[in-house]
C-alpha cells in the first residue's frame, strides 16, 4: 500500500513541477483539490482499518465519498460555467492621419504592426494581471499604428485588411470586437477608410458581434463608421493626455454591456456639425475647448446614456467625410437625443471663440521675438510640415531660413536647436565620417520639395545615434550656432529624452525649432515662451491656402458668414438592424 502511495505520490510531484499533466491553474488547482480529499479518505482508512467496523463509520465513508464526488462535479461545473461566461472579444484596428495635400505617401512598413499577443503591450490595462484582461476571453489580431503622414497607397492598406480579416476568420466566433483606429486614414482611390474597413470585419465576423470603436477626437465619423460601430467613444483632451484612458473607458463600456446583456445600444445620435478647424485652434488647456469638453462628462451621467463624445475632425484631408461630429449613445431616446442636441449646438454657438493655442505669426516675426527674449529656450513651432500631422516631414522652407540669418553664425551668437530634417544619404555619409569629422552633404526636399529644395548642411558631426523606432538613425550636425537633427526616416521631437539621448540639452539652448503644432506636454512645460509659426507644408494651419475641392460646403470658418445649420439628431441604426 506505502509503495502504491509513494509511487503516486512522485507522479503527482513531478506533475507539479513541469506543469504538464494539468495544462493550466484552473485545472491545476481542481486536481490539488482532490488530492488533498483523496489523501484525507486514505489516511482515515489506514487510521481505521483494524478497528471494528460501526455504523457511524460506515456512514462516514460514504459521506466522505460523496463529498468527493460533489465536490469535483461542482468544481468541474464551475469552471466550465465560468469559461461559457466569459466573452470571447477580438482586437483590431489601423490608425494613422494622413494629409492629402502632402505629396507624400504611406506604406504598410509604417504600420509598424502588432500581431497576436504583442499587441497587448499597446494597452497598459490589458496586461496579464489587469480585472479587464480576467474579465473575457481576448483574441488580439493585428493592430497598426503609423506615424501621420501622406496618403496610404492601396496596396499597403489592402495587404493591412486581407491579414487583419485572415486573423479574424480563423479565430471566430466573437461576442465583442474593440476597434481602435484614429480615425483620419486616407488611402488612394477610397472614401472614408475606417468606414470601409469596419463594414468588410463585420461582413467577416457578423452583424450582431458587439463592436465598440475607440478614436482620435481629430478623427472623422461618417454615418457608415458610426452605423457599425456600436459604441462609440474619442478622446477628451488636446493634447491627447487620456489617449489610454479613453481606450479603456471604450473596452469597459463594451465589456459591462456584454456582461449585463444590454448589447447593442438603443438608440445612436449622429449630428454632423458644418466646422473643420485645426488642432491647434482646439486645444483643451483653452477656452472654448475646455468649456466645450467639460460638458460630456454631465451628459454621460445621465440614466439611458452610456457615452456622448465630440471629434473636431482632421482639417488636412479632402473628404465629404472630414467634418465635426457630435454623438451620443444609450437606451433612453429622451436624453440620448438632448444631450447629442446640447453638445452640438453649444458648439456652433462658440465657433468664432476658437483661436490658435499660442501666438501665431510669420516665421519672420517669431524670430524676432525670439531673438529679443532672454527666456530659455523660447520655442517656435515649425507647424506647416508638422509630421504628427501628416506632413511630409522633409520640408525644408524653415530651415533654409534660419541657416540664412547672420545671427546664428556669430561664435558669440544664440545657439538653436533645430528638429528635425530627414536625410538619408546625409545620415549614410555622416555614419562613414564619424563623430566629430567634418561633412558637406544634402538634406531634406526628397518628398516635399514644394516651396524650397535639398539642402547643403556644411558643418561639424556632434552626435550619431542608431536603432530609434521611427529614426532609425539619428545625426546631429553643427553648422554655425545651430545644431541640426538630420535623420534617416523622419522623426517627431517631443521628449527632452529625444534629444539629450543625442548630447542636446533643450532646457539650455536660447531657441528651440521643432517641427510640431502646439507643444506636447514635455516640451510645454520646460518653454521659457512661446510662438507658433505659419509655415508652408501639407500641414498648413491657414487653411484657406490648401484649396479644398471635395469637402462639404458650406462649411466654417472657410465660409465665414453662412448660415446657421440645421444641427438636429440624425437616428444611426444598429449595425444588424433589418431593413
């Protein structure tokens, strides 16, 4: 019997230790369970097996033996319930802005692309530990997130949505899908992307899958994306400090509907609202933005709603779609429909309230100010070629300036960091030379030569640096008091470590040029001040310079004296609804 004992015993230790013969805890934790019942039954036995049987005895052995069998049946009935309950939710979605006024294009390589498990790490929530990632069964498939820049060629995003699609057929059937796009995707020869791409994953995954879409609050909602998406939600803040935070209030959302079995929600207000302003003249630090956002959270409050957002939409693309939106879900049709009506007609009333973030002037005139200010480091927004935007990233109009002013080649002159220019064959021949070798090479123009040419940057390598995400690599040259960032693949600047990681210290240079709209909180806070420039590119914030030809008209403030809109709900039906 002890052999018989001992010998299950080793089996049942080395189970432990290789975990193989239980495949996971779950089963791992039944099996100890009824081991340790099972040990109990076999010691109670051996304790009792030369005593006089009694009735008493009798009855507990077969107690103890219904109470194994019970107790495994339930514990098997638990989990298996547990697993049934559990919602089987999908993850996909493409992200990117695009300028269609940029020559630039977009190919599936600046996706960058997450696939299966690795793109849990773009959601800090959904780690393995997370109450979110224990609530429901998660299927990652594929998620990518481009930098912004030019139009997608069709060939990249046709190849993005054919694996994306694959993944999703292969691994059915869902209850929920998390859609997580921007939002202002423009791909050659197609309207409205996002729209496509939802109507082409439900055509896959089916209609009564509970999809909820995540976006950019500069994103574009047209009636197909807002039809097929369930619920809905973007960001509050500009800029984007609670991009992760509304992901997960967009995942909770279709979580807790799921598990409640409300599903799909009611009713769905879609009010399309006549503005297309740049992101600059939105941000949430200032009034009206600030006012305008703080409305939504009173709303959402509201019994029957379940979530009320606004997208400012994205002002550098030529679509009937690129326009704001105002929408508002949930069960109750009463305050649904009044809150969608509040939020959009509190936004046209303030229309004209809307100005840049910053003061905003000619580069000519920001310079100046510069110059004159003994505030470090007074930073100049370069916004016309903004590749957070969707510029090209390679104009080099501003540059050609700075390098012509007299001022920045005095040995005693202010010294200006400049970010950033991409020049590959620059960024090749600097690597041949190495740090502190003399270079005389071209810079800039390859994408976007429209309002000046490459550039020939003759001065001194400070700093070399590879393996960065977007960079790839990085070289800082020094001609005469500016010290300029050139790169192989364009690159925004946003964080001081973005540039001490070259040798560059931000906090200490008298001016600081960076290729951006209104300043990323890192660079906010260390601006001794502050002056954003209207300078030439695909992203440029004078709007009326970029020639729309396909947005709807009229539309504000490009016709600044139309009339006032009609903004009532537009009644969204659900994405399986019968026709």
């Amino acid at each position: 019997m002890m052999l018989v004992i001992g010998g299950f015993e080793n089996l049942f230790v080395k189970s432990i230790r290789t975990n193989k013969l239980f495949g996971n805890i779950d089963s791992f934790k039944k099996v100890i369970k009824q081991k340790l019942l099972f040990y109990t039954m076999l010691f109670f036995y051996l304790f009792n097996r030369n005593r006089k049987p009694t009735t008493t005895l009798k009855h507990t052995y077969i107690y103890a033996i219904l109470l194994l069998v019970f107790t495994t049946s339930c514990k098997e009935k638990q989990t298996n319930n547990k697993q049934k309950q559990l919602p089987r939710i999908a993850i996909a979605g493409l992200g990117i802005e695009s300028s269609t006024f940029s020559p630039a294009l977009s190919t599936e390589e600046a996706f960058h692309a997450k696939i299966g498990d690795s793109v849990y790490t773009r959601y800090p929530f959904l780690q393995m530990d997370s109450l979110l990632r224990q609530r429901a069964e998660w299927i990652p498939t594929l998620v990518g997130k481009s930098l912004p820049g030019g139009t997608v060629t069709r060939e990249a995003y046709e190849s993005l949505v054919r694996k994306s699609l694959t993944m999703l057929k292969e691994n059915g059937p869902y209850d929920g899908l998390f859609f997580d796009i921007h939002g202002a995707m423009s791909v050659v020869g197609l309207d409205d992307p996002e729209g496509d791409l939802i109507a082409r994953i439900c055509d896959v995954i089916g209609d009564d899958v509970l999809v909820s879409t995540s976006m950019d609050l500069h994103g574009n909602v047209s009636e197909r994306l807002g039809m097929h998406s369930d619920l809905i939600t973007c960001y509050r803040m500009a800029p984007h400090e609670d991009a992760i935070e509304s992901k997960k209030r967009a995942v909770t959302n279709l979580i807790d509907r799921l598990e409640n079995g409300k599903g799909k929600p009611a009713y769905k207000a879609w009010v399309p609202v006549p503005i297309l302003l740049p992101g600059e003249k939105t941000s949430t630090r200032i009034e009206p933005g600030k006012s305008l956002y703080a409305k939504i959270p009173d709303i959402t409050k509201q019994d029957g709603v379940i979530d009320a957002a606004i997208w400012i939409g994205y002002a550098w693309a030529d679509e009937p779609r690129n326009h704001a939106v105002v929408m508002v879900t949930g069960d109750d049709k009463e305050q649904v429909e009044k809150g969608a009506k509040k939020i959009a007609q509190s936004f046209w009333y303030v229309r004209k309230q809307f100005e840049f973030v910053a003061p905003t002037t000619t580069l000519n005139e920001s310079l100046k100010l510069a110059l004159a200010s003994d505030k470090k480091p007074y930073i100049i927004s370069d916004m016309g070629d903004n590749p957070t935007a969707g510029g090209a990233g390679d104009v080099t109009w501003t540059l050609k300036e700075l390098l012509a002013r007299p001022e920045f080649k005095s040995k005693n002159g202010k010294t200006l960091i400049y970010a950033s220019i991409p020049g590959p064959e620059f960024v090749a021949k600097a690597k041949e030379i190495g740090i502190g070798g003399k270079i005389k090479a071209e810079a800039g123009a390859t994408v976007d030569s429209r309002f000046a040419g490459p550039l020939m940057l003759d001065g001194t390598i400070t700093a070399i640096k590879e393996g960065d995400t977007n960079a790839e690599i990085e070289v800082v040259v020094k001609v005469g008091n500016i010290d300029v960032i050139v790169t192989k693949k364009r690159k925004p600047y946003h964080h001081l470590s973005d540039f001490t990681n070259l040798g560059l210290n931000p906090k200490e240079a008298d001016i600081l040029v960076v290729k951006i709209g209104y300043l990323v909180p890192e660079l906010y806070d260390i601006r001794g001040d502050w002056t954003m420039a209207l300078t030439p590119g695909g992203v440029d914030q004078d709007l009326n310079r970029l020639g729309y030809k396909r947005i709807k008209r009229p539309m504000f403030p490009l016709d600044s004296d139309m009339e006032n809109p009609d903004l009532s709900v537009r009644w969204l039906p659900a994405s399986n609804a019968k026709e």
